[in-house]
C-alpha cells in the first residue's frame, strides 16, 4: 500500500525519470508533470499529497503554479517541495516565502529526498486528520445543536401551554370574557403584522421576531387578575373609588410576576414583552392612564397594539358590568380615542383592519351576520 502520491513536477524527462524512481523506491506513488499547466490539470483531478516543483519550466513555471495553488483553498494545503540548483538561491528564498515547504539543491541524494517527503507528507497528513477531526466535531455539534433545538421546542411549547392555562385561569374567573385571550390574541397579531408591512416613520420598524413574541406573550395581559378579589371582578356595577384602586393593581401584580419568571429564566423575549403589555396596556397617548401615567411614544409599542385590541374587544362583548356593543358602536368610541387614549397612527391601522377584526369576531364567537364598517375618524 502507498504511502501518499507525490506529483512530480520537472520539464526534464531524465531528471523526471531519476525522482519517479527514488520516489517509488521510498514507498510512494508517483505521478508526474512536465510544467505548471500539465501539473495543474492533474491537481484538479485528484490533489496529491506532496509536490516536487522544479522552478524553470516553459508554459508555466514553478513560481507561477505556486502562486495559483497559495490563491486556492485546498491546494494550498499540499505541500510542495522545490528542487533547484543552489545558484538559484533568490528564487528559492522567494518561493519559501510563498508557500513552498521545502527545497532541495540539485543534484539530491535519496537519503535527503527521503526526509524531505517523509517530513512533508506525514505534517500533511497529520492535517488531513486535523481536518477530518474538526469536520466530524462540527457534523456531530450540528447533530447536537439540532437535538437541544427540538427539546427547546418542545419545551418552550410546555411553557407555553402552562402559561396560556395560567391566563385562562385567570380569565376563567371574570365571567362573560369567552374567548377573549383567543381574540385579543389575533387582534394583536393582524395589527402588528399591518405595522410592520406600514412602518410608523416615527419608529423603529417592527421585526419578525416581534410578530412572534406579540402573539406569545398577548394572553399574559390580565394575569395579575389572579390577584384580584372576585368580588372586584365580577361586581354587576360600576366600581368605586377604592375598588377600581385594587382592580389597576393588577398591571404591576401580574409585571412582578413574570419578572420573577424572568428572574428565573432569563432570556425569553417573549416573557419581557409580557411584562411590558402587562404592566403598560392601560396607558393612554394623553398621559392619563395608569400605573404610571406614560405618554404617547413612551409607552411600548406592544402595549399600545395591545390598547387598542383589549378595548376593541371589551367593547364589542359582554361583561358582568355591561352589555355588548355592535361594531359600529365600539368602533366609534375607538375613534374617539384616536390620540386620547390610543396612538394615532395605529388607530388608523386599526380602522383599516375592520374585515379581519370582524373575521376573528366570527371565528371565535360562531356569529358570521354581517356588522357595518365605519369611516376612520379625521385625524386630530
């Protein structure tokens, strides 16, 4: 069995012949050139595992196939030996410093060619092995990394069915929401997807990776309500002073609870979102929302997407303390909200999505009759 190839690289079939035969002597296969050109067809085929480059040759000489082979990804990576007489030190010295491994003065004997090849084949091949190695370890490491995706997956899809059960438990509790996590759920997605197709030129435009936390992360809205009296929430009539004190506790009641999720898992976009919406949903555009009275662009964005879908919603179905309004009707207090309690420019938005809000009204709530659309308000 050889012990590597080594292509031969000589205009001279004499000296050719002489390196053909010690090369084949030491146990390697060799293969043979009579220039540059002739040399680089051959590599193209098959790279050897070292090169023995005379530098004067016609067509192409030893220096030009050097500098064709550094230019080249693999072939750089073949070793390649100069044989040259010593006059030709300067040329020696040059191809060193471009990439020749090795050289040896005309004439050579067997014992110095036989170290040179053994030297330059067993670093190429200890390479070949580093390579291969290294090729194995990324193969087995995208193996792996495929296999923690999937288990994250189906890990964050168990997080996420806990939490959404968390929220309709807490949902469960206020009577008449229905399907409320449902819809506000793809409100927000058909609103901030608009948003993203028509960027607000006062913002950031909106991401995909966006899109994906806001509809995650939309159900955690009301999750403080777990801390909420039912006989706040399901009172017939409207709240006093001190009641609807305790009913606002629950945007920073359900924010400390996901920061404490946060705390202990840090890193879940879609958890920050929530404590953003959760904490932030009942902020106005005006400054006279709460908990903390933030104004206008100082409210997230996903706290304000969520606004107007929470509202709409509330609106246009039933609660303990109140019937539903028709769509006109709910629409028409949005629009009189444009700039007051919601952002303007998502309001319009808002407006132009009427079809689609009507279509997850019928999806979720089973009642496909025909509700007017109203005119966007004049902007303010």
């Amino acid at each position: 069995m050889s012990e590597g190839t080594v292509l031969i690289v000589e205009d001279s079939v004499i000296i050719r012949r002489l390196i053909r035969d010690q090369v084949r002597k030491l146990g390697y296969e060799p293969r043979e050139a009579e220039n540059g050109a002739e040399a680089l067809k051959d590599m193209r085929v098959k790279h050897p595992d070292c090169v023995i480059l005379d530098l004067m040759m016609p067509v192409m000489s030893g220096p030009e196939l050097l500098e064709i082979m550094q230019n080249d990804p693999v072939m750089r990576e073949v070793p390649v030996i100069v044989v040259t007489a010593l006059s030709d030190m300067d040329k020696i010295v040059y191809c060193i410093e471009h990439g020749a491994a090795d050289y040896m003065p005309k004439p050579f004997r067997a014992q110095v060619l036989r170290a040179r090849l053994s030297a330059c084949i067993d670093r190429k091949k200890s390479h070949d092995r580093e390579i291969a190695l290294q090729r194995q370890l990324e193969q087995q490491n995208a193996h792996l990394e495929e296999r923690v995706k999937e288990q994250v997956k189906q890990i964050t899809a168990a997080q996420l069915g806990t939490i959404f059960a968390m929220c309709k438990l807490a949902e469960s509790r206020d009577f008449d929401t229905g399907e409320h996590l449902e819809r506000v759920r793809e409100f927000c997605s058909v609103l901030a997807t608009a948003m993203r197709k028509r960027p607000n030129p006062e913002e950031e435009p909106l991401t995909g990776e966006f899109l994906e936390n806001i509809r995650i992360a939309a159900p955690l809205h009301d999750i403080g309500k777990v801390a909420v009296s039912d006989l706040i929430l399901q009172k017939p009539g409207k709240l006093t002073v001190e009641e609807f004190e305790m009913m606002k506790k629950h945007t920073t009641i359900g924010y400390n609870l996901l920061a404490d999720v946060d705390h202990l898992h840090p890193d879940n976009n879609f958890i920050r979102m929530g404590m953003e919406i959760a904490l932030a949903h009942h902020e106005k555009w005006d400054g006279t929302g709460y908990p903390n009275g933030l104004a206008g662009y100082g409210i997230p964005v996903s706290a304000r997407i969520m606004a107007l879908a929470d509202v709409y919603d509330a609106l246009s179905h039933q609660r303990c303390y109140k019937p539903a309004l028709s769509h006109e009707e709910s629409m028409t207090i949005i629009g009189e909200g444009r700039a007051k309690h919601f952002d303007p420019y998502l309001t319009d938005l808002f407006f132009d999505l009427q079809d689609k809000l009507l279509d997850i009204a019928v999806q979720f709530d089973g009642k496909p009759e025909v509700m007017p659309r109203i005119v966007k308000p004049a902007a303010v």
